[in-house]
C-alpha cells in the first residue's frame, strides 16, 4: 500500500545482509527450499514467454525506474514479470511493524474473515496495483484472495492477492512470500531486483483468505489446469 523506491544503497545491503537476516521459519509460510505442489516452475514459465497486453501502458517497478512492464493476458490468467519489494502490512507483529519497515501501515487492503488485517510475516500474498489509467485488477477477473503463482529461481509459491499498492508501480509481495522463495525479506532492505513472475489466476477464491494450505491446493490445481489449456 506505499511507493518504494529500491536504491543502490538498498540493494548492496540486502546483498551483505542476505544471510544474517534470514530469521526462523514464520508460521504458515513454506520453507525457503520448498517446491509447494507438484507443478514445476519451468513448466509454468514455458507458458509466458510471450505476452499479450492487456493493460493500457505499462508498470514502473520503482519509482525512479522507466515504466517497462505490462500486465499480460492468458487464458484463464494475467501475469506480469517484476522484481519483488516486500510488504510487510498489516498485523503488528515481531518482523512486520514500525521500527522494522520504515512504510509500515497496520493494515492491508484484503481482511481474514475474522476481520483482521493479513499477517505479512506468515501469510504469502501478493499486491497488486491500485484501479487505475493503466489498468483496473478488477476488471480482468482479479479479487482479494484470488490465486497466484509467484516463480522466482526455479521456484513456485502460492499465495493469495492480499493488499493494494500504487498505481503506476508493480512488483511487490509479503514477506512470508519473499523467504518463501529465499529471498531477503527484510522489509527495508530486502526484495529480488528482477526475476519474479505473478500469475494471477481469475475468478478464484481462497476461502478463508488466510489459509495457505487452501491456497496451494487450490493454485496447484488451477496452475495444472492453466498449462493444459495454452
């Protein structure tokens, strides 16, 4: 739900520190070395080599970037290929709070159905843009607690679209996401530069929003169902 830009300095720091901030395993999260179902990454990839825009422009992945990415479409799907910022929105926890990301916000778009925000340090989920001039998530099949498959170094993790972020920048996911795929999720200095890849499945729903384990079942069936149609 905020702008991040990801400077030099950033970006060399979450390269020194990768390692020591790399903390326990968080609840409901996959551990880093984990393939969550029986799809493979590479399998997922060879059906988005290509894109066909569907959005009306394209995405910055930070604010001081040029706007290079669009949002595809494919049937039964949109995707886009980004770096990963990190969002550690929502509830106030040990790694997701004020002191440990300097654009904290207690809350996040998408609820648990008990009404609390997400918990970004357990949940996997995903953010996508704000409705805007280039494109209107909404409008292409795409909800809170829709499916996504996020592929990073060979790689799947299933998470949910979870929270709202600007609406000209993409590319950013939670921090149980992030360590999930063994990338640094240090809200300030974490986060992949470049090759991560969202495919959002449409008119899905994870129920409750806050299972993961739903989630995986759901996005790896929806993920079988996806490479025997294209």
């Amino acid at each position: 739900m905020r702008t991040r830009p990801l400077t030099l300095a950033a970006a060399a720091g979450a390269a020194l520190l990768a390692t020591a901030l790399l903390p326990a395993n968080a609840s409901g999260a996959a551990p880093r070395n984990a393939q969550e179902g029986s799809v493979s990454a590479a399998d997922l990839l060879a059906k988005v080599t290509s894109c066909s825009q569907i959005s009306n422009g394209k995405y910055k992945t930070d604010d001081e970037t040029s706007a290079t990415v669009p949002v595809c479409g494919k049937n039964g799907a949109v995707f886009w290929k980004a770096d990963m910022d990190v969002d550690c929105d929502g509830q106030v926890t040990g790694k997701c709070n004020g002191d440990t990301d300097p654009w904290f916000q207690d809350d996040t778009a998408f609820h648990q159905s008990d009404g609390k925000p997400l918990r970004a340090d357990s949940l996997p989920y995903v953010v996508v843009p704000s409705a805007g001039s280039i494109w209107k998530y909404s409008s292409s099949g795409i909800k809170g607690g829709g499916v996504v498959a996020v592929i990073y170094n060979n790689k799947v993790e299933y998470a949910v679209v979870g929270d709202t972020g600007p609406t000209k920048i993409i590319g950013e996911a939670s921090y149980a996401t992030a360590k999930a795929l063994g990338i640094d999720p240090d809200p300030a200095t974490g986060g992949a530069d470049s090759g991560v890849t969202y495919i959002l499945f449409k008119n899905s729903q994870v129920s409750p929003i806050e299972s993961h384990s739903a989630a995986v079942s759901l996005g790896e069936s929806l993920a079988k169902q996806f490479i025997r149609n294209n």
